[in-house]
C-alpha cells in the first residue's frame, strides 16, 4: 500500500490501475511494482540496491537561499550521503532551514532514482560540523587552482566554501585539521556549482 502522500501524488497524476512504477523505500531498497486500486501496488521484479556505495560528506557553507536550495537538490544527485550546513565568517546567514532542505533532498532523491534519501544536519558554526566528520573520512575542500582529486576510494568529505571565499584564518585552521586542497575545473563556479562538481567527481561511479 502507498503512503498516504504517493497515494494522493497518483491521485493527483491520475494514475490507473496497470500504471508501472518504482518505489523508493527511502534507506536504499528500489523495486519494480504495478499499481492496483485504491493505491495498494504489487511488486513484479525482486528488490534491489539503488543508494551510493561509500558515505560522502559535503560541508556546505551557507549561501543565499536559491543557490542554497540548488545546492542541496545537486549533491543529492551527484551522490551526497551527508549534508551539512556550515556558517563561515563570510556566509550569508539566513537562519536554519534544515525542514526545508530536507524536503528538497527528498524531492530530488526521488527525481534521480535514489531509494535513500541524504541526512540533512541542523545549521552549525564550521568547527563543529567538522566535529561531526568520522574519523576514517577522507577530507578535501574545494579550492581553485588545486590539483583534481581522483575518485574516493572510502568515505570521504568535502568543504564547500561561500559566495565570498574562506576568510585567511578558516583556510590555515581547515588544512590543519587534515583537509587536502582539490580543484574542480579551470573555471571560477557558483558555490551551488561547485558543490556538485566536488561531490561528482569524488562519489563511486
């Protein structure tokens, strides 16, 4: 049976009986199923695994509320498994909307395909959501003119900073902490842009 909002979407699609679809169970199972009445569905292929293979962490420093809300919708594509909000001295805050970012992963997890839905943490000042990091991740932040990082072999983070770059002070205390420099292209990108670049280049293929 369909939750009572997939039953309202398909009401809303006009979905008939017959109608073939893909159900997401939201940690990482996908099967193939066909609509019946009143929203009950059966499933006519056998389960499968549709979520990415390593956890990928991106630091996202805080940014006007579109490019934000892009931002979140792309790495969720790109294969982002961890989605942390940051504040940076130079972000432009606009308070925690981590309920809105969490429906924006959610709708895009299911646009992709993805049957796992990225954990979306609240809003947190850098050094704390770089505590967050577990120990046996990898760590890289995006900086122009950087070598290119290759694909993660394990889990892995990457630090997105804002429209207006990290401010000296960040940037040294970052590197100490274990993050490696990685460059995304030759061109200067959007923070949104950026962001899913990094993750694309990073996550499994």
């Amino acid at each position: 049976m369909l939750a009572e909002r997939e039953r309202h979407h398909a009401a809303v699609m006009r979905l008939a009986p017959g109608t073939p679809l893909v159900l997401l169970d939201g940690a990482g199972a996908q099967v193939e199923a066909t609509l019946l009445q009143d929203g009950a569905v059966v499933a006519t292929a056998p389960p499968r695994q549709a979520r990415p293979a390593q956890r990928l962490h991106v630091l996202l420093s805080l940014t006007k509320a579109a490019a934000m809300d892009s931002a979140v919708r792309m790495v969720t594509e790109a294969g982002a498994t961890h989605i942390h909000p940051v504040l940076t001295r130079r972000s432009v805050a606009k308070g925690d909307k981590v309920d809105r970012w969490e429906r924006i992963a959610l709708a895009a997890a299911k646009q992709c395909g993805r049957a796992d839905v990225p954990a979306v943490t609240g809003l947190l000042p850098l050094w704390d959501a770089l505590e967050l990091l577990p120990q046996d991740t990898a760590r890289w932040i995006a900086l122009p003119g950087s070598d290119a990082a290759e694909q993660a072999a394990g889990p892995a983070a990457v630090l997105i900073g804002p429209e207006g770059g990290f401010e000296e002070g960040e940037l040294a205390l970052t590197l100490e902490r274990g993050f490696t420099p990685m460059g995304i292209g030759a061109w200067v990108f959007r923070a949104d842009t950026a962001a899913a670049v990094a993750v694309a280049m990073l996550a499994p293929r």
